[in-house]
C-alpha cells in the first residue's frame, strides 16, 4: 500500500467487490466499493492500451446507534478512493501498468430505493493500462 491507498484501506478493509456487494456482507462492521468496468476505448496504433471506464460505488448501511449519517461514510469512503487514484501515474499492478486515472464524473450521493436504509456514492473513473 501507497500513503495514497493506506485510508481507503483503513475504511473499507478487504471489502472491495467487483461486479457487486455480495448480499451477505455486514456493512455495519465495514463500508464497501464495488466496481466494474462500464466501456472505455482502446487504439489499433498503440497495442496494448486500454482505457476502461470504470464505475465505482461506495457502499454504507443505515443501523441503530450508528455514530455519523451513513450517507456520510459512504461519502467519506468515495473521498478516500478519490484521494487513492485521482491523478496517479505508472503504478505497476501485476502484470499490468496503470498509466493514469482521472475522474470522469464527480461523486454523487444517492439512496438506494430497492434496498432500504443503504446509501452510496458513485463516480466514474477512466483508468489508462498497458499490459506489460
């Protein structure tokens, strides 16, 4: 981990999914990311780049006792993913290079109506790799 990653980690712990949350994790201990990747665009003249489209949702759940709104731990979990991948440049992971990251579309604070009492921020991020 990277001064950058180390407060995401802090937060969230291991619990970072991809495509979704699965339904039996306990949001109480822990928030959650979930990620995916949503399109993004590649060159036929520079082979072996990509830059994917990435959709990020940082997950918090409502509970009795609970000491800060979770609308706003989810939204301090998206600050610390922030924080981690705005603007960083070749960090090897595995066997691939992330050249860059930027943030394609603000967090947005939204409440999930199908599923009561649990709350999200999301933001999109495009994430330039080169395979190694």
């Amino acid at each position: 981990a990277s001064p950058a990653v180390d407060p995401l980690i802090l937060l969230v712990g291991a619990q970072i999914y991809c495509p979704s949350v699965p339904e039996n994790v306990d949001l109480k201990v822990k928030p959650a990311i979930s990620f995916f990747t949503r399109g993004g665009t590649s060159t036929p003249y520079i082979p072996g780049i990509i830059s994917p489209s990435v959709q990020f949702d940082c997950w918090a759940i409502k509970y009795d006792g609970e000491l800060f709104p979770a609308s706003q731990r989810a939204r301090e979990v998206y600050r610390a993913l922030y924080d981690a991948l705005q603007g960083i440049q070749n960090i090897t992971v595995g066997a691939y290079k992330i050249l860059s990251a930027i943030e394609e579309v603000q967090g947005q604070d939204l409440v999930d109506v199908e599923i009561p009492n649990y709350f999200r921020t999301l933001t999109f991020f495009e994430i330039m790799i080169r395979a190694e």
